[in-house]
C-alpha cells in the first residue's frame, strides 16, 4: 500500500543533529512533521521554520519522551493526522566506567534511549495495523554491536534497541507496518563534540558522517519503496562495522 494522505511523521529529539537533518528529510519527502524537543525549543522551531520555508509542514512539539507517549500523541494526531511514521531519534549519553558507574546514569540512559523508544512504538503500533501502514525506525548505533569502553550503559540501549527492533518487526509485519534500525557510526553532531578527534582515525572512511547521510537513509525506511525491508539495521558508518 502507498501512504495514506492524512499520515503523519513524528521525529523525537529533532531541534538538532541528526532528528533536525532527519525531520527535514521527511518533509521534503512529503509528511507533515512533528518536530519533538525536550529542552532546546529554539533548536526546534528553527528546525520547523526551515521545514515551511521549503513549503512543507510542521510543528513543534515539546515533551520528554521518558515521561510518557500519551500526551504527545495526542497532540500530534489533533494538529496533523495519524502518526504513520515514527522516528525514535531522541537519546542521551552518561559516559563512564562500568566500575564507576552510578545506577542514575545507567537508568537515565535506558529510561530514554530504549525504555521511551519501547513505549512510544507500541502508542504508535495501533494506529499503524488500522491504517495497514506505518514506519518505525530506530535510530541505534555502531555501539550497541560493538565495544566502546565507558559506555556500558549507551551500548546496552542501542544492542537492546536493535534486539527491539527485530522483534517487533516480526509481529506486525503481515499488517503493512514495518520496523527498522538505522545505527550510525562516528557522525558531527552536537552530541559527539566531546569525542576525541582520533576517533576519526578508526573509520575506514577516514571522515566523520554527517546527520544528512543519516537522514537519507530513514527517509527511505520511512517511504513506500522500503515496503519489503523490515527487522534489520541499516549501518551508517564510514565502513567501522565491516
């Protein structure tokens, strides 16, 4: 089936990085777009204006997504329709040494990275199996397959974020819904500020990525030609996972 005129896509985490580049990406594919932010709303309406300057919709949603999905699903479906795409973008990172590691930073990042994706997905599976339509896609990581010392936590989110994915992807995939993983690799974003720069050194590619090559890749996850894929992880990462 192609997608339903009245659908809607809700990226999470989108007033910058890779949730700007990737609700940026939808609307010019032709969603109206839900731009989510939990504390940066002027990242989040910059995101919005670029999106109507190009004539396309949106609109600004503020909310944390480890509160709950309820309210922000609600909102959404009352300004722009059904959500039929929901990017699972918003994440955090508490870095630190297992050995030294507080059981707040390893909550903090499960509750938001993994525990909010779970909930915002099963608010999102009914509307979907109604419609006989709907895109999920996950943004993971590198991490979660691969060993990073120091981040014990973030890499137990994204393994168990991929785990979710496929899952998932098998229990409603007769139903026209399909559930996918994008995991990028080391990619300049606010978020990776902080890492060392030889990190670079590391990825085959020799550079960092950038959130536009993310988001080419959910823009297809999220279109009618990506139909047939579904319960696998896309790897953005210069070549780092080969």
């Amino acid at each position: 089936m192609s997608r339903p005129e009245n659908a809607a896509a809700l990226v999470t985490g989108a007033s910058r990085g890779i949730g700007a580049a990737t609700a940026r990406a939808l609307a010019a594919d032709g969603w109206p777009v839900a731009v989510n932010y939990r504390s940066d709303r002027d990242g989040a309406e910059r995101t919005a204006r670029e999106i109507e300057d190009a004539g396309a919709t949106a609109i600004v949603v503020g909310g944390d997504v480890a509160d709950g999905a309820a309210e922000l699903f609600d909102t959404v479906e009352r300004e722009l329709g059904p959500v039929l795409a929901l990017v699972n973008n918003a994440g955090v990172r508490a870095d630190g040494l297992a050995i030294e590691m507080e059981d707040d930073a390893w909550q903090q990042v499960l509750d938001t990275n993994l525990s909010a994706a779970f909930r915002l997905t099963r608010r999102a599976l009914r509307p979907m199996i109604r419609a006989r339509y709907g895109r999920v896609v996950n943004i993971a990581s590198v991490v979660g397959p691969r060993a990073n010392a120091g981040q014990a936590n973030y890499a137990a989110a994204k393994a168990g974020l991929i785990g979710m994915t496929k899952t998932i992807a098998t229990e409603v995939a007769r139903r026209g819904v399909t559930i996918n993983a994008v995991a990028p690799g080391f990619i300049e974003t606010d978020m990776t500020a902080d890492v060392p720069r030889e990190v670079v050194n590391a990825v085959p590619a020799r550079r960092p990525g950038t959130p536009d090559e993310v988001a080419a890749c959910v823009r297809f996850l999220a279109s009618d030609a990506s139909a047939y894929v579904t319960g696998t992880t896309v790897y953005v990462d210069g070549g780092m996972s080969a």
